[in-house]
C-alpha cells in the first residue's frame, strides 16, 4: 500500500497545482469539485501510506505496527 499511496499522493498534487495554477480552469465548477475531491484523496492516501505504522505496537497479526493509542485514534479520526 505504500507505494500505491504514494503514487496517489503525487498524482493528486498534480492535479491540485494544475487546477490552482490556471486562472481559466480557477474560474470552472467543476475544477472546483476536483479540487475538493482531490483534497479527499490526499487525506485518504496519506492514510493508506501510514496503514500499520499507527496502530499499537505489539498488536498481534499486524505487521510493522508501532504506534501507541493515541495515534491509532487520531488516523481512525481523520480516515
């Protein structure tokens, strides 16, 4: 999952500068909703990149976890 999250992040930055960078496309609605979802995306592949890494460390059948509680709730908060 980390390298597909990757690849979602980069390309979604992509997208993002693409659409802010052009005063013809600034001015669409849809190009508004692009944005709005590619913001969406971002959290999400920021989440899927993190996947285990929060979780508790020790948590049986959950590999490279090693995290504490508090970041286990804070990604469950923002996915």
């Amino acid at each position: 999952p980390k390298i597909s999250a990757s690849v979602s992040f980069f390309s979604t930055i992509f997208i993002v500068w693409d659409v802010l960078r052009s005063k013809s496309k600034r001015g669409h609605t849809y190009h508004h909703f692009l944005v709005a979802l590619s913001i969406c995306d971002l959290m999400i592949a920021i989440g899927t990149f993190l996947s285990t890494w929060p979780i508790p460390a020790g948590t049986e059948g959950v590999w490279r976890a090693s995290g504490t509680q508090q970041t286990c709730a804070a990604q469950g908060f923002f996915l």
